[in-house]
C-alpha cells in the first residue's frame, strides 16, 4: 500500500501551528479585571497591617504623584502618617491600559524622592523602599513600600 503525501499537507500543518502560536500569544496578553477597586483594596488591606498608614484623599495622590485622580476609573491612596515612615499603598484602577506608563513613571518619581528623604539616616525605611512592590495587573497597579509587601501583592493578584 502506498500512500501518497498531498502537497497541501505541509499548509495544513503549517496552519495549526499558527493558529495553536496566535491562541497562545492571545492568552500571554495582560487582561482586563472586572473587580471593583473596593474589593481589590479591601482583599490587600486584610492580608497586612496598615498601621502607619491613613487613608488619603485625591489631594494627597496629587501631591505625591502628580496626577489627576479623576483621570481614572479610581485610586486608592494609604500614606504614611508621618514623615519618618515610608510605608505606602497606592491602587490605581485604569480607565484604559495605555494609562499605565504614566502611572508607573509617576511611581517611579515618587518611589526616587523618597528613597532620597531616607538614604543615610532611615535604614529600616530606606530598604523597604529598595523592597517596595510595583505591579500592573491589565487594568491594575499596585505600588506598595511595607515589610508584608510580597504578601500585599499575592493578595492583589488573586483578588483580579
């Protein structure tokens, strides 16, 4: 019995092969949360303790980051209660995911003043800044300075 290879059977490998890359690919991109910003932060705050930290207003987020809170779907800000403490929580809620490079720059600024208020006399504050936690999730950012940073973060991935 012979058989005989179509000359089609090469495309048609070929095409399951692109077709299994791009459902692949599709899977790999940052997807979207239909979580509300209440449950995200409320999951985060119960996985560590916020003391020295109180609960800001839009103000403050200006302040610290330079940026419009109204500008996305909701921010919630936990900022240190005084001067000599660095722990910080910040949950952005983006309205569109091309908002995250500015969110994060704005971080970043952020994240480099502090370190630059703490170097050389707050050690303690200083490496939890050096061990702080930025993380975009799709439509999500989490920034937070804490000693329970890891677990903040495990707590923000599995409330997406």
């Amino acid at each position: 019995m012979n058989k005989k290879i179509s000359f089609l059977t090469p495309i048609r490998v070929a095409m399951v092969v692109i077709l299994f890359a791009f459902i692949v690919f599709l899977q790999m991109g940052d997807k979207e949360s239909k979580a509300s910003l209440k449950t995200v932060t409320n999951k985060v705050i119960k996985s560590i303790k916020v003391e020295g930290m109180v609960e800001s207003n839009n103000r403050m987020f200006k302040k610290f980051y330079g940026l419009n809170a109204s500008d996305y779907e909701g921010v919630t800000l936990y900022a240190p209660e005084t001067n000599m403490n660095a722990q910080e929580l910040l949950i952005v809620k983006l309205k569109d995911s091309s908002q995250a490079e500015t969110v994060t720059k704005a971080i970043n600024s952020r994240l480099e003043t502090q370190k630059s208020s703490f170097e050389g006399y707050g050690i303690e504050q200083f490496d939890m800044l050096e061990n702080h936690i930025l993380d975009v999730q799709g439509n999500f950012i989490l920034y937070i300075v804490h000693p329970n940073a890891t677990k903040a973060d495990q707590a923000f991935r599995n409330s997406l």
